[in-house]
C-alpha cells in the first residue's frame, strides 16, 4: 500500500470514528431528558405524600427510600449523559469554535455535573446541595443564550436562534412570581425548555453527525 494510500485510509477511518463518537453524544442528549423525566416520575409513584404545590423536587432525596434512590439515580445519571452530549456537542461543527460557543459549551459541562452533585448531595446537606442547585439553575440558562449566539453567528442560523428562544424562556420562568409554597412545578417548568432543546439537538447529532 502506498504512502498515500494509508493516509487516505486512516483519515475515513479518523472520520468515522469522530462520526460514531458524535452519534454517543447525541444518543445521550435524548436519553439525560428522557431517563432524568422517567424516574422522576417513578420517585413521584413511589412518594405518595408528595405535593406539587408544596414541596421542592429536591424533597424527593431525603428519605432513603425507594423514591430517594430513584430520584438520586436520575439527576446522576441524566447529569452524566447531558456532560457527555455537552462534550460531543463542543466538539461537533454545530457550534462554532468562537469565544461564546467554548464558553457555552463549558458552562453546560458545568451546569451537567451540577445536576449530578444535586442527585450525590441530598437537601439534607443544606449548603453543598443549595449551591449545586443554584449553580444549576444559573448556568443552564446562560449555557443556552451562549450557544444560541454562537451558532446564530454561524451556518446553524434556525438551531441558534431555537436555542437562544429556549435560554430567554428559561429566564422567563424563573421570574414568574409563582404562588406556591414549594417550588416542584416552577422547578419541573424550568428545566423543561433545556430538555426539549437537548432532545432536538442530540436527535440532530444522531441523524446526521458533523
């Protein structure tokens, strides 16, 4: 085989391996939302004295329970995917390798194990869990006004504009006045906009990774 021959053979295989890597990423940017929502929903099955209106979601870890363990289980677990797809996504053409795209990008790695130290450090913790929580809640909008104008400024034009429209309604939430005591439904609200962009992004990684 000649020189040239083996160089061209190791950049297809180069590139199908970046492919196949890109692929992971955006199978796990669908599986965090879908995994973190199923077992939430299953601590909620198995917490019988849980009330949207007057709990935290974070209520959920603190018994020790079987609805503590699946609670937990889905913030770490959803918290590892979303890093993965995160990662995948930095290095993926979709986001442009400019200032506000790495910056973006590391905020949503930050924001991701964020979500799993909430499912390591229990509320009992107080403080530890508190600034997980608002570390969380802070960097998860902001990730996603960053990338969105990053990929605006690019060839991604309709998935940056999403992505920004999904970082402002975020921040919409969070400013509605809401009349509960506990917080579980603006928690829930919150979070939504994020996962449905993660859904949208990694499905888009998976089907045509680049």
């Amino acid at each position: 085989m000649s020189g040239k021959g083996y160089k061209g053979t190791e950049v297809t295989k180069s590139s199908s391996e970046r492919a196949t890597l890109l692929r992971i990423a955006g199978l796990c940017g669908i599986m965090s939302p879908i995994i973190s929502f199923t077992l939430l929903a299953l601590s909620i099955h198995y917490a019988p004295w849980f009330n949207w209106r007057g709990y935290f979601l974070s209520d959920l870890g603190m018994q020790g329970d079987r609805a503590a363990m699946l609670f937990k289980g889905g913030l770490i677990t959803g918290g590892i995917l979303s890093a993965a797809f995160a990662i995948g996504l930095m290095r993926s053409s979709l986001l442009p390798s400019s200032p506000l795209g790495r910056l973006g990008a590391l905020a949503l790695i930050l924001a991701s194990c964020a979500v799993a130290a909430i499912g390591i450090l229990p509320k009992t913790m107080n403080n530890p869990h508190t600034f997980a929580a608002g570390t969380f809640f802070t960097l998860a909008p902001f990730s996603l006004l960053l990338i969105g104008a990053a990929m605006t400024a690019s060839s991604e034009k309709a998935l940056g504009l999403l992505t920004f429209i999904m970082g402002v309604l975020t921040f919409a939430i969070a400013l509605v006045p809401w009349p509960w005591v506990g917080s579980a439904i603006s928690q829930a609200l919150l979070v939504a906009p994020l996962s449905a962009w993660s859904v949208v992004l990694g499905t888009r990684l998976l089907v045509k990774p680049a």
